[in-house]
C-alpha cells in the first residue's frame, strides 16, 4: 500500500518526453471507522512535465493506494516516468521505468510495482530474472526478445543416439540416458550427443 497520511501529501508523476501517458488510481480513504473507495483518472499527459496523480486526503483522513496504473499508449515516443511521493516539503522517489510505446507500469497491492510490455505481459521481477526459451527440431533462427534485455544466452544442443552405440567408454560429450533403450532388443544404454555454449551479450 501507498499511504497519504495528511494534506500535504499526494502521488506525483514526473515524464520525461512528450509521449502519451495515462495513469488511473484507485485507493481508499480512511477515516475513523469510515472507509470511503474513490478512484483518479488523470488527464493523458503528453509533454515533460511533473502531474498530480493522487491529490491530499482531507483532514484526519488516510488515503491508501490500492492500485496504480500507467501507461504510454503514444505510438513512437519512449518516456521515463518517475513516480513521486511528496509531503509538501519532501519529495521521494518511488519508482523510476522507462516504457516504450504501449508499455505500462502498474503499482498494485500485495504485488508491488510489475513493468508490463505492449502485450500487457510482466516483463520485470523482483524475484527471478527474464528467461525466453526457443526450440528448434530442424534449422532455425534464434530471435532476440524485445521484451527485455537479454544478457546471457545458453544454447544446448541434443543430437539422438543410434543403436550401433556398443560398449565403448563414453565420452564427456554424450549424454547418459540409462532408463531408455535404443532399439527394443539393445543391451546398452540409449546415448545422446549433447553439446552447450555460453554467450555474454554486450
């Protein structure tokens, strides 16, 4: 939760380029007993420039913020976007992304802050890293993701085993698969070449 606990505080948005930027809240006020739901649709901002996206409670009021929302719904134009809390005197940074056309940021409770690509997918996470997994049964091309920045790639490569595998010592190279069976009637462990690279991107 993001909470405004008197009527200096608010939720500001700072934007760096003349994108197209909405950003939705909903959030609850707090007032004794009383809990009053309310939400704000801020105007779409479209220059660089510093918005108010969740205004001051009143007084003896809290304002808990459930979920906020934004998004660069411009064509071409990346913004950062910078999300601030401010007490009237001081102002601390929240969250700093940077989103491409159609990209999103998305601040909700019980999950925390979640970048979202153009297809609405999370493409960030506090805990694991981004993976993207491509296979391929015959030629192909391995595509970069543009979903997030890949900095390492590891590629393995498995080739099948024949029947005429024979007794032989078995190479570092071969993987050992000894519940399968080459050919129905083998008496030797199934053997598979197996080979694995590791790429550093710059």
């Amino acid at each position: 939760m993001i909470n405004l606990a008197s009527t200096s505080d608010k939720i500001q948005v700072t934007t760096s380029g003349a994108a197209n930027v909405e950003v939705h809240a909903s959030w609850v006020d707090l007032n004794g007993t009383t809990v009053t739901p309310g939400r704000t649709n801020t105007a779409d901002i479209t220059t660089a420039t510093t918005a108010d996206v969740v205004a001051s409670p009143a007084a003896s009021t809290i304002r808990n913020v459930k979920l906020l929302s934004i998004i660069n719904t411009h064509a071409t134009v990346t913004s950062d976007v910078t999300v601030i809390h401010t007490d009237g005197t001081v102002a601390q940074r929240l969250n700093k992304s940077t989103l491409a056309p159609g990209e999103g940021l998305v601040f909700s409770e019980g999950f925390g802050w979640q970048r979202l690509n153009s297809a609405g997918t999370p493409v960030s996470s506090n805990l694991s890293a981004q993976s993207d997994v491509q296979t391929f049964t015959a030629g192909g091309t391995w595509t970069k993701p543009t979903a997030f920045t890949p900095k390492v790639v590891i590629v393995e490569m498995i080739g099948a085993g024949g029947g005429g595998g024979g007794e032989g010592e078995e190479q570092d190279e071969f993987l050992h698969i000894g519940s399968t069976r080459c050919l129905a009637d083998a008496q030797t462990p199934c053997k598979a070449r197996f080979r694995s690279f590791l790429f550093l991107l710059q």
